[in-house]
C-alpha cells in the first residue's frame, strides 16, 4: 500500500533530522536573482538550491585568502566636495562661535535664494 502524504512528510522529516539538515532562506533581489539564473545556466544546475550548495562548498575548497577576495563587499568610496567641505567648516564655526543665524544655500550653484534659519541658543 501506498504511503499518503503524512507519512511521507514524517519520513522526510526524520531523514533530515537524522543528517542534521537545516533550512536556510535566502531573500534575494532581482539583480542577485539573475545572476544566480546565469551561474546556473553556465553550470547546467536547475536548482538553487543546488547550486548555491555547490558554490558554498567550491569557494571553501579554494581556502580563507580566496574566500575573503570572493566574499569582500565593494565599498562606496564617500568624497566631499570642496563646496560641503566649506559649508560643513562654517557649520562649526558658526556653533564655536554662537552665532544666531545660520546660512544655507549659498552655494554658487543656486540661484541667489539664500536661506536663513534663527538658531535658539
């Protein structure tokens, strides 16, 4: 007799629990979604799951140096421009010194609106 789906679902239960199998969710958006289509594709895996398995277990393989250089997130590089840079500098001067008024906007590129804000000191 055939097993119904209770039976099965208890067998496929006490099978990963007996190989200490995890259930890892993964939430993706579609720039990472495509990319795991085309590593697919290249490796002819048609599950995910599988194939984030493979690519766990093949960058361990290559060891901790090569790990860190494929797992290392690109970093934003922050610049200030000379502009903020100045308006940031008068915005500490300005509180050094307690001045009541505070001036935004004047920044060349605006078109002569300048905005004042009373400070309460």
């Amino acid at each position: 007799m055939a097993m119904d789906q209770a039976e099965r679902d208890k067998r496929r239960r006490e099978k990963a629990a007996k190989v200490k199998e995890e259930d890892l969710r993964l939430t993706v958006r579609p720039g990472t979604k495509q990319a795991l289509a085309e590593i697919k594709t290249w490796a002819s895996v048609e599950e995910n799951g599988e194939a984030i398995t493979l690519l766990i277990h093949r960058i361990h393989e290559l060891g901790p140096e090569a790990a860190r250089h494929f797992l290392s997130a690109p970093r934003h590089e922050i610049s200030i421009s000379d502009s903020v840079a100045r308006k940031l500098e008068r915005f500490h001067l300005s509180r050094e010194l307690q001045t009541p008024i505070l001036t935004l906007g004047d920044d060349p590129d605006d078109t002569d609106l300048i905005l004042q804000a009373e400070r309460v000191i």
